[in-house]
C-alpha cells in the first residue's frame, strides 16, 4: 500500500480505500506483488547476478576501516562462503525475532511474527554493528500487531486487501474503531467489552481469491498447514490485542545518510534495515536511488583486499556450534533472549529495566557457544549501550 495509483482503460484514475488509514479514506491500490519474485528472478538472472541460494550473511569483512566483503553459510551445506565486494548493499529487511511472537506461546510456534517472515533476525543489524557502523534509533524498536489468537497463520495481508478494511467488533457483535489506540482498547476492557475481533466474513468471494493467492505466496506450505489445523480464513474471527505498538513504522535500523551511506567506508543499507526508510514505499524507493547510483560508487572503489586471519576468526565463531554435541539447544537460547527483550528491552523501557537485563545479555556463557551468542546479542547490547546503563 505505497500510494501505487492505477487506472482504468478509459484513462480513469483508480483510487481505492484505504485500510491502513480510516475507512473509507481514498489514496492507496493495496497490490500483492504474488508474481513479483518470479520476476525479480528473472530480471537478476538475464543481467548476470550471481545469486547465492540458502545462504545467511555471518559478518563483514573490512580492511583499514572499508567494508571489502562479507563472510556467510550455506545453510543447507555447511559451506562457509567468502564474498568480496567493492560495495557491500544490506537489505536484509525488519527486525523481529528479538521479541517473542505472537501469543499464545505454543512451543514449535516461536516464529509466527504477522507481516514479517520468520527469517527477519536483524543479521544485517548485528553484522554492521560489530563491524563498526553505527545504528539509530534502536531505543524505539518494538512489535508488530499482535494477535492473541492461537489458530491463524497469517493475517497481516487478509485485513488490508484492496482498500477493503476488516470489520472490527467487540466480543457482543458491537462494532469499533478501525484498530483503536491504547486509550480506546483500555476503555473497553474496563467496559468489558473485550476481546476485540477482525472478520472477513462479509467481503465477495473474488476478493477472498485474490486473498488466498497472496496467502500462498507468502508461505507456500499456508493452506496446508490451514487444512491441518481447521483454519478457515473466510470464515475465521481473528483475536486482536491492541495493546503493543506496531513496528513496522519504526526508524530503528543502520544509520545511513541521504545517499543511503553508512558510517563505514564501502558500506550501504537500503529498505527495512536503513534507519528512517521501513515500510514497502520507502524501502522501495530507497533501493532504486541507491542503485542509480551504485555503478557510479563501484567504479570509484579500489581493489578489496580481503584480511584472511579476520576471515577465520569469523570462520571460526561461525562453525563453532557445529562443534557442540551436549549444549544448548538454539531454540532455548533464542527463547531466553527473546524473554528478556520481551519484558525489559520493549517499545516501553526505563533506567530500571534495562539495568536489570543488562547482566543477563552479558554473563559469561558456555565457552564453546559464546561466538555463536554474541551474534545474537549485539543488537540487544547496543540498546543497553544506547541508554547509557
């Protein structure tokens, strides 16, 4: 929903509602992109990109204080892959895995983050910061909308489908606000007229098709793991908690300039990951600025000389975990500090919380897991470091 105007054949504007602002509001064409990775692939293969499947970035390689490259995993083969670049481009998206999911909290369901897929770990986040670039606003990182309903899979693209807003309605059938504000829900709560509910339930069956393709294209496996579990998106009533703030909206990221430099030499970050450029209308148009002016910045960069006693040092905290055979689990670990950036490192902090959470992200740890927990924890010391505790 980034204000992509179409028009009719006759030459007519389009306009549609829109459901992100109030309803019945014009000025948005909610577009699902669903054959938009076919054709990203394709136009990054016919112009020669090498593009490397399964691979996570495991942290940049500098030389003298210049980004020259980056260090990554397959993670199907275990290959560790060393990358040299003249420009390093982060795009690696939002940061959502540092706070727990979407309640309740079964178990094997730690990755269910709506409008954020399960990859978002904030890599890009974690590998800038320990090279030397600096991040901002990371104090205002915070959830996405959290739903308390413990059987959809998917509800970020259901309820903001073509302009076409959800029917929201109290527990009794009363309706409400369009996704009401803090004040609103706890007014509410105290009348008792909670829990809040989104429905579908009264949209045409074509926009429920189109619905349905974009569901399957952002997890192939939706509609089975729907069938499965007796998910029914048409007729489903989603469980709204309104009392966590969105993140989708929030600056936090790798701090860049105008041009979408960082502070280190060599290095740019476009789209979720840049500070100040979330959400898909500007993360779009930053990339595409960027890469007018990419060709230009590489032809001015010299030669990168990569620095081989760095690329075992990353080498080796990469593969350290391969090493383990009776440790922690990484689910466990990933819990833990989820946990303690749920309840301490939230949109909502103080002094308090933050001392009271900064011994536990830095204890010392099991020697042959601590690399591999540093990664993790970088970005929750930075906020730590951010406040001055």
């Amino acid at each position: 929903f980034a204000l992509i105007t179409s028009k009719w054949h006759d030459g007519e504007y389009y306009w549609m509602p829109s459901a992100a602002a109030w309803e019945g509001a014009k000025g948005v064409l909610r577009v699902h992109w669903a054959n938009i990775k076919p054709m990203l692939a394709k136009a990054v293969r016919e112009n020669g990109v090498n593009v490397l499947e399964r691979t996570m970035v495991v942290d940049l390689l500098t030389n003298n204080g210049t980004v020259v490259g980056a260090t990554a995993v397959n993670t199907r083969t275990g290959e560790f892959i060393i990358i040299k670049a003249k420009a390093v481009v982060l795009a690696t998206g939002l940061f959502s895995r540092l706070y727990d999911p979407e309640t309740p909290l079964f178990w094997k369901y730690k990755f269910r983050s709506h409008w954020c897929p399960a990859t978002i770990s904030g890599d890009s986040y974690a590998a800038a910061y320990r090279a030397g670039a600096e991040l901002a606003n990371m104090e205002v990182a915070g959830w996405t909308t959290r739903m308390r309903d413990d059987l959809t899979i998917s509800f970020g693209n259901f309820v903001r489908g073509d302009g076409i807003p959800a029917k929201q309605f109290t527990w009794d059938g009363e309706k409400t606000a369009y996704l009401p504000g803090p004040a609103v829900y706890n007014e509410l709560e105290q009348e008792g007229k909670t829990p809040l509910y989104f429905s579908l339930e009264h949209l045409p069956d074509d926009f429920h098709k189109r619905m349905e393709i974009a569901f399957a294209d952002e997890r192939l496996v939706s509609f089975k793991i729907a069938e499965d579990r007796g998910f029914n998106p048409r007729k489903h009533r989603y469980d709204l908690m309104a009392l966590r703030s969105p993140s989708m909206h929030m600056a936090s990221g790798i701090n860049t300039d105008e041009y979408f430099k960082a502070t280190l030499p060599g290095l740019y970050a476009v789209g979720d990951c840049a500070a100040g450029f979330h959400n898909c209308g500007m993360a779009t148009a930053s990339a595409l600025l960027l890469a007018d002016d990419l060709q230009n910045l590489v032809s001015e960069a010299g030669e990168p000389v990569v620095d081989e006693a760095q690329v075992e040092t990353q080498k080796k905290a990469a593969l350290a975990p391969l090493a383990v055979k009776d440790g922690t689990e990484p689910m466990e670990l990933e819990c833990a500090i989820r946990y303690a950036c749920e309840r301490y490192v939230g949109f909502f902090k103080s002094e308090g919380n933050l001392r009271v959470v900064k011994p536990d992200v830095t204890a010392p740890c099991l020697p042959s897991l601590q690399d591999g927990i540093d990664v993790h924890l970088s970005q929750v010391q930075y906020v730590a470091d951010f406040q001055g505790t």
